[in-house]
C-alpha cells in the first residue's frame, strides 16, 4: 500500500511538472497559432538563473527568491523573442518552426559553454527537502509543492481566459484580428502578453524542476518538452482543463510503468500517446483555449 501511494503521489508531482511546461505550450499555440519548440530553452535558461540565485543567497529565502528569478527571465526571454522574431512571422508557420527549432538547438548550446555539460545540484532549503508520511509511505515535500502550484496555475490561467479584458481580446483576435483591430484594439500587445505568460509558466517550471529532481542540466528542457508536447497532444491543443488532465495521465502511467514494467515509463507514455491518437477521430490541432 505504501509503495502505491509514492508511486501515486509522485506521478502527480511529475504531471504537475508536466502541466506547468504544457500549459504555456497551450496557451501559445491554441491562442495565437505558433508552435514555440524554443519553449524548452526558456525553461533552461530560467533554471539556470534561478540556480545562480538560490546558491547566492541561500536557504528558503533563496529559493523564493530563484522561483521570482526564474519566472521573471522566462518571461523577459519570451518577450524578446517574440518582439524582435515572431511578431514578423504570425501567420508563417514553417519560419516560425525554423525560428523557434534554432533558437531550441543554440541556447541550450550558449548554456552548455558558460556552465559546462555536467548536471549542477540545485539547493533545496532544509524546509522540502524532508518527506512527509502518508499512509505509511514518505513522500518527498517537494511532490505536494508542485501539486499545490499547478492547482494555483489551473485556476489562474481559467481566470485569465474567461474573466479579464486581455484574455477575451486574444481570443476574439484569434477568430478574426481584422474586425478586433478595426475596433482600434492593439491585438499585438495582447500576442505578446500571452507569449510573456507562456514564458513565465516555463520558466516557474524550470525552477521546480530543479526541486523535483534536485539537479539541472543545459539539455533538461529539451528532455522535459518532449514529453509537454505528448501532454497537449493528448490533451488537446486548445484545452488547458484537458491538458491539466493529461499531465496527470501521463505523469502516472510513467511512474507506473517504471516501478511494475521494469523501467519502461517511457516506452508506456509512448504507448499511451499512440492509444489515444488512433483512437481519436479527427485531432484538435487549433482553436482557443478552453
């Protein structure tokens, strides 16, 4: 029973790692139609900065400190790219792909000749590093961290989409840019403050990361979109409640499989992408967010 509820608990960490990456991955491909693969390097490079900040400082005020970091250059990387690159290729996927898949290769290149390609330890404060006992199992506090921010990213992005001014402009500027600027409303401010949330969410995944796995890598990012693009493809690009879903789905079956299949977590994600592709009828490729 005990060896369950680690296993159950810790696959919902991992989906709560899942979502927080995915869920950025959603809201710019289903919002604004770009299919970000530099999404990965955001999150390294946020990671990074947040490690640098925790190790300065120290202790727990480090660490609030690092996820505020981290969060902060995600955002500002994601603005960057998007005013300076994306802003002149809406509406041209395939240089958009070319763009966002080489800025995915150099970053976590650049990261790897300033730091070096050895993991580094991330600094988790006394207060998570210990475990917690439920139902006879010790689970890591740093599980329930995740859980908790990945609720509170939930409901804040459902907030944002149905309940605030920009929210409801970039979903109106979706379905039809023309007539929303025609109504003198700036849709590209809107287009930008979604990628800046994208960014943000990645790197607020980056930092956590760091907590889950106690380490980080220059190539960690691009690990972890692999499996954040088979989220949203199975929770549907346009569908943050489905790709909450998902996550949870996918963090289980991998822990799962890892335990009772002999390490086959991946080969069993893969399985369950494949089942759930063949058995969908026509694939949400596009449309808004849910």
């Amino acid at each position: 029973m005990s060896t369950l509820v680690l296993l159950t608990l810790t696959g919902l960490g991992l989906g709560a790692l899942y979502f927080l990456i995915a869920s950025g991955l959603a809201l710019i491909f289903g919002l604004m139609d770009v299919l970000n693969f530099a999404h990965g390097a955001f999150l390294t490079v946020s990671a990074y900065a947040a490690w640098r900040t925790a190790e300065t400082v120290g202790g727990t005020g480090g660490l609030a400190l690092a996820v505020l970091v981290g969060t902060a250059t995600g955002a500002l990387l994601a603005i960057v790219v998007e005013l300076v690159l994306i802003r002149r290729l809406y509406g041209r996927p395939r240089e958009q792909i070319l763009v966002t898949v080489g800025l995915s290769l150099a970053i976590p290149a650049l990261v790897q000749a300033v730091w070096g390609a050895d993991s580094r330890p991330f600094p988790v404060p006394d207060a998570l590093s210990g475990t917690v006992s439920v139902l006879g199992a010790q689970v890591p506090v740093s599980r329930f961290v995740l859980i908790a921010v990945a609720l509170a990213v939930l409901a804040a992005v459902t907030l944002f989409l149905s309940r605030t001014r920009y929210g409801l402009i970039v979903r109106a500027g979706v379905e039809d840019r023309a007539m929303v600027t025609a109504l003198g409303i700036d849709v590209t401010r809107a287009f930008t403050l979604v990628f800046a949330i994208g960014g943000a969410l990645a790197g607020l995944a980056g930092v956590l990361g760091g907590l889950y796995f106690g380490s980080l890598s220059p190539h960690q990012g691009t690990s972890l979109l692999v499996f954040a693009f088979v989220v949203v493809v199975i929770g549907g690009m346009g569908s943050i409640p489905g790709v909450a879903l998902s996550a949870l789905a996918v963090g289980l079956v991998q822990q799962y499989a890892n335990y009772y299949v002999d390490g086959y977590g991946d080969f069993a994600v893969v399985v369950l992408l494949a089942a759930v592709v063949l058995a969908r009828p026509a694939p949400r490729l596009a449309g808004g967010v849910a």
